[in-house]
C-alpha cells in the first residue's frame, strides 16, 4: 500500500522542491538571519504535500490517454488526490494567516499554475510552457517564499489592501538578489523538464502533447547544454555582485561532470538509458553551491 502510493505520486522526483529548500535554508544562514523554524515547516509541509498532489493529478489524467495503469482503483486515486490537496491548501491557508496577503496570493498563483498544469482544457504540460512553469515554480516561487517569510517584513515586498486603495511598494536590490539566487534552481529544475520532454517526444506526438522539444526539433539538446552554462554564469556573476562568497566558485568545478553528461545525453536521448542525466546534473550543481553557500556561513 504505502509502496503504490510512493509510486503513484512519484516520491523519487521531488528532489526538485527539497534542493531548492536546501538552497534557500543555507543562504538563510550565509547572511545571517534568524530562521523562523515554526513558519518554514509549516511552508515545507504544505509544498511537498502540494507537490505530491500535482503529480498524482498528473498521473491521475494521463493515464487516461497513455494507455498506462494507475497504482491504484481510479475512484482511490481520485480520493488520495482530494486529500492530499485538501491537507496542502490547509496548511497554506494556515501560513498566509500568520504572515500576511502576500503569501496567500503567491499560494494561490503556485496552487493554480500546479493544478492547471495537467489539469483543465489546455494544460501546461500539453504546450511549449511546462519547462518555464515547472522552472518558476520549483527554482523561483519557493525560494522567494521562504525568504519571505524569515526576513523582516517589508524586506521584499509590502502590500496593504483596502475597500479604497492598494498600495504595493517593492525594494529592487532585494528582489534582484532572489531572481539572481533563484536562476541556479530554475535552470536545472527546467532541464529536467526538458530532458524528460526531449526522450519523450515521439510518444507526446502520439498523444497530442506538443511540448517544447517538438518546436525546436534539434536544437532542444543545445538549449539543453546552455541552460546549463547559463546556472554556471549565475554563479560567477553573484559572486562578482557579492551576493554569494567567492567560495562558491569551487562548485564551478562541477562544470566537468555536468560536461560528461551532457555529452551522454546528446549521443542518445533515451528515457531509460540517459534522462537521468538531467537528474544527476541536477544534483550535483544544486548539491555544490547548497553545500558552498553553508560553508560560506561557517567561515565568513
């Protein structure tokens, strides 16, 4: 039972919303700021059982249409769906009340964008847009949403609402740091995407789901490689912005593995044999600078 239900809403692929947490927490300590451990649970329950509802719905409509078999009864899929979605929307109903409207309207985006992704008459996954959405999603949303809810109020952004006016004031030089932070985690989150699209391509045709690989055809596998080279440019260029310590250069080094596997994934495109290429890369650059940003705090 407990090993249908892992499989079912795909427990193995949900590195993407954990590292980019990592990420955060340890750019949390590097400057020095107190974390609120009350709120950032909370925010980590409700984002991991959200992510678990996404991809159960996602399971839940494609295997409509792809021939495949759930892991369970369709009436107990649908049931473990509502569930899960109803403890995520609780619990971040609970966060926005102890923080403010910001993140209830961030929640709203994310639990929208999340569900209409396979869900609904057009969904994401079904267009040249699941690679940005997923990236956004994972490597921006939760980020920002996590420093948002640690450091002082106003720090990013303040928004006060009445019956007569609204007034949003936003502070650039913090938000400029996250969008900068946040592009690591949005490249290699959207490459995943992209790899899984790339071997899966001839198969989406076949079931109507013309995602981005079927646009660009070839020239995929090169946005591929540089969306790679494009986190590694993020690096070098927070560090020259003394957003990050020059001691994350040393997970520049990783450029070497990625290469390798990189150039696997260009020889054969295969969902068994080379997507986990886009896994591996995931993590070895999301595990390096996680891992250089505490060290960073440890020693500066």
């Amino acid at each position: 039972m407990i090993y249908r239900f892992l499989d079912y809403v795909e427990i193995k692929t949900k590195i993407a919303s954990f590292f980019a947490f990592l990420m955060t927490i340890a750019y949390i300590f590097y400057i020095e700021k107190p974390i609120n451990w009350k709120l950032t649970l909370l925010f980590f329950a409700s984002m991991f059982i959200f992510d678990l509802t996404t991809t159960a719905i996602n399971n839940y409509i494609d295997t409509k249409t792809n021939q495949q078999t759930l892991a369970f009864k369709r009436n107990i899929a649908l049931t473990i769906i509502l569930v899960l979605l109803g403890i995520s929307t609780v619990l971040g109903l609970y966060l926005a009340y102890l923080t403010g409207i910001v993140i209830l309207i961030l929640g709203a985006v994310c639990f929208l964008c999340g569900i209409l992704y396979t869900f609904g008459p057009v969904p994401i996954s079904r267009q040249p847009l699941g690679e940005i959405f997923s990236g956004i999603f994972y490597g921006l949303c939760i980020p920002f949403i996590l420093l948002y809810i640690n450091l002082p109020k106003g720090t990013f952004i303040s928004l006060e609402m009445s019956f007569t006016t609204i007034r949003l004031d936003m502070n650039v030089i913090p938000i400029m740091t996250v969008l900068l932070l946040s592009i690591i985690p949005v490249c290699t989150t959207a490459n995943i995407m992209l790899a899984n699209n790339i071997c899966d391509l001839e198969k989406d045709i076949a079931t109507k789901r013309f995602t981005l690989p079927y646009y660009l055809g070839n020239k995929a596998l090169y946005l591929f490689a540089g969306i790679y080279y494009l986190s590694y440019f993020a690096t070098l260029l927070m560090v020259i912005l003394k957003v990050l310590s020059p001691i994350c250069l040393v997970s520049l080094l990783t450029i070497f593995i990625v290469q390798k596997n990189i150039g696997q994934f260009f020889r054969i495109q295969d969902k068994e044999k080379t997507f986990n290429c886009s896994i591996k890369n995931y993590i070895i650059i999301m595990g390096a600078i996680t891992l250089m940003i505490f060290i960073s705090g440890l020693v500066t």
